[in-house]
C-alpha cells in the first residue's frame, strides 16, 4: 500500500504543487484548506485520486474532528500561512500582529499537535517558514519574526518528537495567490523587485518549493533541517 500524506495549505500555491508531485510519485494525498471552493478548484485539478477536507487549522476543534476522520497516515506537510504582513514596527497593530501569528505559526504548531495521534510513529512531518527569517530589511518584522518562529520549532519538534522526522522549507518570494493581496496590476513588478539583487535573480515558482519538500519527505535520514528554496535570497544585502 502506498504511503500517505495530508497536506494542510493543500488547496493553493506551494501546497498543491506539492499535492501534484507527491500525486505522480505515487502517494496517496489529502488536501485541506479553509475555503471550500478553493479546495473545490483544487480538486479539479489534482484528479478523483485525492482527498479534499474542508479545515480551519485554528481551530482545535476542527483539527480533532479533521485527523480522526483522516485516520493513520504517514507524513504531514503544513503550508498553511496568513497573507500579507508587510510593515515597520511604527505602523504595526496589534491588531496585524495577531493576525499574523494567529493565521501561521498558531495553527502550525496546532497541526502537528493535533496529528500526533494518526501520524505514522516514524513519519515526517514538514512546515513551511520563508527567507524572512534570515533578511533585515524594513518592513519585515512580523513576516521574519513569525517565519523564524516555525523555523525554529521544527528545529525544536525534530528532536523532541523522534523518530518522527521534522523539517522545514524556507522559500524565498514564489508566484503563487500569496501575493494577491498586492493589487493585481503592480503584482508582476512587485514579485520581480523583491527579486532584484537575489543570485537567481526571479521569482521562484511553487514546483521548485514542492520538490524540496518531497525531497524533505522521502529522505529518511534527514531531519532537524531548515532547507532554504530561496534562489540565493538570503545572501542578498
Ligand atoms: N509565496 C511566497 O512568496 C512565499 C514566500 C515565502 C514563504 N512562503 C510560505 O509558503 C507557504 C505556502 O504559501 P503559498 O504561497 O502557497 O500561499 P497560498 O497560495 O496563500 O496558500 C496558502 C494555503 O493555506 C491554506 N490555509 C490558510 N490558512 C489556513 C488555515 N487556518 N487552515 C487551513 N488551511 C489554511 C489556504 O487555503 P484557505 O485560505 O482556503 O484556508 C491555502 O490553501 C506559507 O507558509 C507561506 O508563508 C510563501
């Protein structure tokens, strides 16, 4: 029988990018995301052979009731994030800063709480913080605080909930609906600013971060690492 793998941030970007990959690699797939026609259009594309939950990972409730009605699996990926986030420390609320928070690092950390009980014992579990973690440009301070604070727990989890394996990616700026907060006719310049300056010198695209995370998922010797798929981003003054 083929492993399986729940993907929570499934439904959009790097998640069902992910979801395609380890589709063709023969993987049996669970998608979820809050949003039901998201996971609706995702499902067209991935084929009859995935699964799509509804699941608002926020919500320790919904997180019970969501693994219970999954049942024993193998490996978790969690891709799930707030959108947005960009200030300085002068225009921030707190209002910002909790949503941040509460729409990443929060529910991340929930996720893998509440699939410990189905987690396969030596399964995988892999998260997704960003390249924020590792720059100082203004602006940042709730997207590198937030990312470094997942990046740092899958560091943490690695050790403390072996012989599960635990990692992380830590993409640099991807094309993907992230960016929809930015108003679509100054998207494209703005994926490419961000980009100018970087090594590779463009935007990533969410299959680059997918085959990352599969190579975080197939490696069963690799754990406790924070794989950057950032095209140089983080070296970048
Ligand atoms: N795109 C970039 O440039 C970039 C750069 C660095 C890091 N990253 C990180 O990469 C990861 C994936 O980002 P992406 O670009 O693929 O974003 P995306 O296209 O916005 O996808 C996010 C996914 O998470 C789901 N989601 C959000 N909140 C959820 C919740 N509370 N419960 C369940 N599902 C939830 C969304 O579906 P619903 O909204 O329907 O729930 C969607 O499926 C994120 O952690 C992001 O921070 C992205």
């Amino acid at each position: 029988m083929s492993e399986r793998v729940v993907i929570v941030g499934g439904t959009s970007g790097i998640g069902l990018a992910t979801a395609e990959l380890l589709r063709d690699r023969g993987y049996r797939v669970v998608v979820a995301g809050r949003n039901a026609e998201r996971l609706e259009a995702a499902l067209k594309v991935l084929g009859e052979e995935v699964e799509g939950r509804t699941l608002d990972a926020s919500d320790e409730g919904q997180l019970t009731a969501f693994f219970a009605g999954v049942g024993p699996f193998d490996h978790l990926v969690v891709t799930l994030t707030a959108r947005g986030g960009v200030t300085s420390l002068l225009d921030l609320t707190d209002a910002e800063l909790r949503r941040h928070s509460e729409g990443k690092l929060i529910p991340q950390l929930l996720t893998v709480k509440a699939a410990l009980g189905t987690l396969r014992a030596d399964g995988s579990v892999t998260l997704v913080g960003a390249v924020s973690s590792q720059l100082s440009a203004a602006g940042l301070v709730v997207l590198g605080s937030s990312n470094a604070g997942v990046e740092a727990a899958s560091r943490i989890l690695a050790a403390e909930l072996a012989p599960r394996r635990v990692n992380a990616v830590s993409p640099g700026v991807i094309d993907t609906p992230w960016w929809d907060w930015v108003p679509e006719e100054g998207r494209d310049g703005a994926l490419t600013g961000a980009c100018a300056g970087t090594p590779v010198g463009r935007p990533g695209r969410p299959e680059e971060v997918a085959h990352a995370i599969a190579f975080l998922v197939e490696n069963t010797y690799t754990t406790g690492i924070v794989l950057p798929v950032d095209g140089g981003a983080r070296l970048a003054s």
